[in-house]
C-alpha cells in the first residue's frame, strides 16, 4: 500500500499530549545523577526539572509525573507530605516554567518510608487503614502546590475516597484523580526501585498489588475506585498486561491511563543497546501496541524521544 493511504487508513495515531513524562526528583541545585538501568534518564534536582519541563513543552507532551526522593526517611514516611519537599517544589517550578505540562503527582509512601513499604508497618505487615490520613496529607500538600492530578499508586483499600474526601473539604474540587486500580506485583518495577530508592527492606508488595494471572480482578478494582471517585484508572505495567487494557477499555466510561514502566523501557533500551533490534521502530511500535489496546494516555520514559520521532513521522 502506498504510504499516503496507509497514512489515510491508519487505526491508530500516537499524539505528543497523550504522553506522561514520569521524573525522579532530587533536592540541591544542578544535581543530574543518571540512572544505570534507564539510559538517558536522571535523578534531577528542581532547577533541571524546570529546564526539562520546558523542552517537554515545546515537543508538545501532555504532562509530567512526579516521583520524589526525600533526603531523610521515617518509619511513617512524613517527607511525603512536606510542603518543601522535592515533589511540591518541582510542581511550582513546572507551573511557572512550562504552563502546558499537566503536572501529576504520585502519591505513595515508600519513596518515603525507611523500611520501603507503602504504608506504616504493623509488625511485618502493611497497615493498610493507618496509610490513608497519611496518603491525604501528602495529596493536598501536592494539590496546594498546583498538581493537576493526583495518582495514588499504593493499592491501599479506601484510598480514592479518603483522598477525595480531603481534597473537597479543602475545596479542591478542580484536582483530578488518577487511580493506579490495577497494579499488578510486577517484576517489572526492578530499574524504578533503583531510581526512586523504594526496594522494600524485606518481603514484596503481594498483599496490596494484583496477582499476575488475574484479568477479571482487574475490572471489579477499576469499577471499585471509580466509584469511590476516581476520574481516570491506570493499569500497570502496560505492555504485558494488554488484554487488561482493553477489558478495562471496554467496561468503564472514564479514560484509561497505561504505564509503561521502568523494566519495559530498560529491556527496549538494553535490546537496542545490543543491537538486536531496532530501538526506535520498537518504541513506537510498543507504545502503537498500548494505545490500540485502548488506553488514552500513556504514561512512558519514551514520551520526549516518541514525540520527537513522531514530529518526524507526520
Ligand atoms: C510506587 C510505584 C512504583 C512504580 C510507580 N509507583 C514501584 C512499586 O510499586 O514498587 C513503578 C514504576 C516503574 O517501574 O516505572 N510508588
Ligand atoms: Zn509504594
């Protein structure tokens, strides 16, 4: 077929502002530590936050999600919640940087806990109700400092509703929530903990995150959440968990958000690096794949470079 029709007859069209441009920020000034398992991306400080925000903008991606590493940690995690903190002072700076970019919050307390869990312990146990005033405070100090979207991405029970209880009665009604629903207990997730310092000290994340083999799980914890109040769902990882997307697609009416994580891109990139496949053919080709299966916005380490190459395409 000639390449005017097929670009005519195209079911499926990647755009720069569905991309999600997810960070890892750091305090200090001028601070760009790489990070080994996820070439060309950094542990950045605020100042490069902005200067990176703002060439995020000009390629036209849609947004930026925020991961913080606090330079203390607690047994509760409070650095999450600190108005100074790493995440609220890059959200300011993007606001006034780069306006366009829809500034998203991750909010979860194992960046932020000694021990790397997602919650305070009880014994050796996550305590799952204690997490939730905590998972609110941090979600209005991000919504004060200008988030536009708040991604609680713990996999706590009762946590959209408590979060948007919060942010009501803060009159944050204009603050969206973008519930990771489906998270599955991934091995995918391997470069994110080196990046963001969250490998959990002992145990895993099996009680509160979905089991692999499950699919039709997923739906009753996306219908759940949204009914708490979650105005977008997220499945994650992406690109194994297809099927998921597109179940998810098809049984409810606010968008679907998928993440392609860390493992994903690092075993692209480690591929490529070997020259065994084509990198850029094969990133534009995972992120096709994510976006036929039906999810909207894609939260992706390839946002910069996939909106460049598809610049280019066009
Ligand atoms: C938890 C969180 C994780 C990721 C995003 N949020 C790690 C985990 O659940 O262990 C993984 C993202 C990635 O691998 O790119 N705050
Ligand atoms: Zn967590």
């Amino acid at each position: 077929m000639r390449a005017a029709l097929r670009r005519v007859a195209t079911e499926t069209r990647l755009h720069p502002a569905q991309f999600v441009l997810p960070v890892f920020v750091v305090s200090g000034e001028g601070v760009r530590t790489p990070i080994n398992s996820m070439p060309g991306h950094f542990q950045l400080s605020v100042d490069q936050i902005a200067l990176l925000a703002k060439e995020a903008e000009s390629v036209g991606i849609g947004g930026m999600l925020f991961f913080g590493i606090p330079d203390q940690k607690d047994e509760e995690g409070s650095p999450a919640w600190d108005p100074r903190g790493p995440v609220p002072r890059a959200i300011e700076a993007v606001a006034s940087a780069a306006p366009e970019i829809v500034r998203w919050a991750d909010v979860c307390l194992c960046e932020y806990t000694s021990h790397g869990h997602c919650g305070p312990l009880r014994g050796h146990v996550v305590d799952n109700d204690a997490a939730l005033p905590s998972l609110s405070k941090a979600a209005i100090v991000y919504a004060e400092a200008g988030a536009d979207v708040i991604a609680p991405s713990d996999m706590m029970d009762g946590r959209v509703a408590a979060i948007r209880a919060a942010l009501d009665q803060r009159n944050h009604h204009q603050t969206v929530i973008c519930s990771y629903a489906v998270k599955y207990a991934s091995g995918y997730y391997g470069p994110f903990r080196e990046a963001a310092g969250s490998a959990p000290a002992f145990g895993d994340r099996r009680s509160h995150q979905m089991d692999p083999p499950n699919g039709r799980e997923a739906i009753r914890e996306a219908q759940l959440d949204v009914a708490e109040g979650a105005d977008m769902v997220m499945v994650k990882p992406a690109g194994p968990y297809l099927d998921v997307v597109a179940a998810v697609r098809a049984k409810v009416e606010v968008p679907v958000v998928a993440y392609q994580v860390s493992g994903e891109f690092a075993m692209i990139e480690a591929a490529a690096a070997q020259g065994w496949i084509d990198r850029d053919q094969v990133m534009v080709e995972s992120l096709t794949g994510i976006a036929r299966a039906g999810a909207g916005i894609i939260l992706t380490y390839f946002a910069l470079d996939a909106a460049r190459r598809i610049e280019v395409a066009q």
